[in-house]
C-alpha cells in the first residue's frame, strides 16, 4: 500500500470538494455531542497546527441520492479543540518514519439526534497553518487487510471511491462519535473541551486555563459548580460555580484562572462541572495534556526528499569561514551542524558571502538567532531574504550587513534552501534543498 492519506484542504475548493464521506449506523436514538476525525500536515512537529473543520452529516451516501440531514453548511468552523494523538502515519515500509505525526481534530456536532438508520458522515475541508496538506482521512488500518472500508472522496469531478493508490482497495476513514443514546436528557451539562493551555515552547508562570461547559440537556440550568485540577509536571487547582442561566444547547466559555507552566514538562488537565441531578455523568469532565517543550534548532522533517539530486549549496563562504565542499551525505544528508565554525563579524558591517549551488533554480534564506532562543525569526533575524542562484555550480555573491543593533555574543546562523520556490520558514517541510547551521561572534 502506498496511499499515506488524500488531501483535504478546505481552501482549495471550499464546499465543492477534497472532503470524504464514510458510513456508521446507528441503533435506536443518539444525541451526538461530538466526532474525532485525525489528519496530518507533514512535518509539523508534535504541537498540531490544525486550525479548522468542516462537517456534515448525510442520511445516505452523497452519491447515490443522499440528503444532509445535519450540518447545512460547509462555511462553519467545527472544530473545538485539536493536539497530537500520541501516532504517526507511515507505511509499511518505513514503520519508524516520524514525518507525520497524526493529529486528533474534534468537532462540535452538539444539537444532532439521529434514530436508528445507515448515515454517512462528510468531513474535512481542514485547515492548517503549516505549508504540507492538510492531508485527512487517516484510514483504517487492520493488519494483514488492503481493504478497509467503502469510504468516499470528493474530487473536482465528483465523488469517488475512496482508494489506496497503490493496490486500489477501498478505504474507510478513521474517525469516534462521542455522545448519549435514548431520549435527550432534560438535565445534562458537560465540559466540552478544555481550551487552553497548549502545548508549546518555553510557556509561562501565568498561562491561562479556559474550557467550556455546554448544556446537552433540553432545559436551561443556573447555578453548575466546576473545578479544574492541574497535576503532572506542576499542581494546581480551581473551582467556581456558574450562575448561569445556561440555555438548553447553549455553551459558555469560563477562565478560571492562569496556571504556572513554566517547568518543563508534561502538564495534565482535567476540567469537571458537578451538577447536581445530572442525568449523564458521562460527559462531566474532560483532560488534556500540555507540554512545554524547551528550545532546540528544528531539524527533523526539513525536507522530504532533501539534496538527492544534487540540490542544495555545495559551498559557503563568509566571513572569516569557507565551507569549500558541504556534502549530501550524513543523517539526514540534507542537513550539516558546523556550529563549529564560527563567524567573526562586527554590528553594523557588511560582509560577502559566496555559495555555490548543486542545481539550478536554488532559492535559500539566511538567519541569525540574535536572541538565542533557538527559535529563527522571519521578523527580525532574517539578514538574507530571497537569495537565488540561477545556475548550479556558479558562485554567486551577496551582501549582508550585520545588523547595527545586534547583540554581542554567540549566536547560531541557519541558510536553508528550496529549490524553485521560495523558502519562507526556517522549519517547514520543503521538497529538496539542504540546510546548515553555523555559529557567529
């Protein structure tokens, strides 16, 4: 099988197509609250970057005279909360691979009640702030099995079945319907989703802790009780009681304070709402788990094919550093840690710097991390925007003056490449191309 997952970018052709569709059936009556749907934007690291979904629920298949039954619309944000769930995407002939680290994306589908019947259930049009995808529909995976499923993709010709690329069997989507069954409770309010913190890079002594509480009931309810408990890395605890009235399906963001992430670590949340008579205790609380990760250059999953054929700079000059040969060889070939190599430049000077690249049309950037935090700017620390060798293996030469405000001291430099096109993020995925660090004093 060689299919990793199809792409659903929702701003491609929104509410056209690049969704898919998948069957479930339902027994007597559901009160759905919400659906985990998984996707992967390559290279993203394990902090997920997806920003947005978009659902709709049918009462047949969309091909063969299906109707929307739930949803309406595919211009409204579902999603309520999204992080990485702890699996990457491969194949099975890379099981090691960690380029696509599988993000869970939960939708809010409160509010629909589906009887008993076969439904179908279209989603994706993701959205996402890194460069690869989204890519969605993480399909089901059954040891031993090709085909998986009867799942439908929407293309700009239609819907089609939805297939593995390389043995062409059907695949069906992964994807959890959370809710009650029976009769809609009268008196039923949960937490929905736990809304802040999240995990990131050096978070703060006062980070904010959000979360809401949403009434799945049929009737308004006052006075609901919450607490949040942090434990893990750090502890800390929060209560409150809404005054409310919360109407019936209506949901209420509540802040209930700022917690101290500022260890690093593994932080775990949980927010609970207690109300007293609550007929479905099932869906009183929720957890979350928020890492702050500290600092490092990124590194993994620069480049999916990286330097190959030969792209790349093959030679760096600058400064008091000449670099004659950088090689494609190493692991990952495509990148070199010569932060040994260090640059004596003064603030305020400008200075040649002569590479050579391996392949034509080679696009690259230069950084400086001025403020040591091993986190490159495209603000205020990029000093070489858009270089281009036209040609492979001509030098080409560049001015870049050190800033005049710069920081005294040791700071690494990055250059990065992409070939054809331009390189507009230190970490990103790129196609082909290298990247290097280097220091400077």
């Amino acid at each position: 099988m060689s299919a990793y997952g199809p792409n659903v970018n929702h701003n491609i052709a929104p509410g056209s197509h690049y969704y898919l569709a998948d069957d479930f059936e339902v027994v007597g009556t559901w009160n759905l609250e919400s659906i985990k749907f998984y996707g992967y934007q390559t290279g993203s690291g394990t902090t997920s970057t997806f920003t947005g979904i978009y659902v709709q629920i049918w009462d047949g298949a969309p091909n063969a005279g299906g109707a929307v039954v739930w949803g309406g619309d595919l211009t409204t944000n579902r999603m309520l909360s999204t992080q990485f769930s702890d699996v990457y995407r491969v194949l099975d002939t890379g099981l090691t691979n960690t380029d696509r680290p599988i993000m869970e994306i939960i939708a809010d589908v409160s509010g629909c009640t589906l009887n008993s019947g076969t439904y179908w259930v279209q989603w994706g049009g993701l959205t996402g702030s890194a460069a690869s995808g989204p890519w969605g529909g993480v399909a089901i995976t059954i040891l031993g099995q090709t085909t998986t499923g009867n799942g439908l993709q929407a293309v700009s010709t239609g819907w089609q079945n939805w297939q593995d690329s390389g043995t062409s069997t059907g695949q069906g989507g992964v994807f959890i319907i959370e809710g009650t069954a029976g009769s809609q409770p009268t008196k039923d309010v949960g937490v929905q989703a736990i809304l802040a913190p999240n995990t990131g890079v050096n978070l703060t002594g006062a980070e904010e802790v959000k979360f809401i509480i949403k009434n799945f009931g049929t009737e308004d309810q006052s006075n609901i009780p919450w607490t949040v408990t942090m434990t893990g890395q750090g502890s800390a605890s929060f209560n409150g009681t809404y005054a409310g009235p919360l109407a019936a399906g209506a949901a209420i963001e509540i802040t209930a304070g700022t917690a101290n992430l500022s260890g690093y670590g593994i932080y775990n949340f949980e927010a609970c709402v207690n109300l007293a008579g609550d007929e479905n205790p099932a869906n009183n609380c929720k957890t979350k788990d928020v890492e702050n990760k500290e600092p490092s250059l990124c590194v993994d999953n620069l480049y999916s094919s990286g330097c190959t054929y030969g792209d790349g700079l093959t030679s760096w000059d600058f400064a008091n550093i000449n670099v004659p040969n950088i090689p494609c060889s190493g692991t990952p070939p495509w990148y070199h840690d010569y932060r040994d190599m260090v640059h004596q430049v003064v603030a305020g000077q400008t200075y040649v710097l002569t590479v050579t690249s391996g392949y034509s049309s080679t696009n690259f950037d230069v950084w400086i991390d001025f403020n040591d935090d091993l986190i490159l700017s495209n603000d205020d620390e990029l000093i070489l925007n858009d270089g281009l060798c036209s040609t492979g293996n001509t030098p080409y030469t560049f001015n870049i003056t050190i800033p005049a405000d710069a920081p005294v001291g040791m700071h690494v430099i990055r250059y990065r490449t992409n070939y054809y096109s331009l390189v507009t993020d230190p970490c990103a995925t790129y196609t082909f191309g290298n990247c290097c660090d280097l220091q400077s004093r």
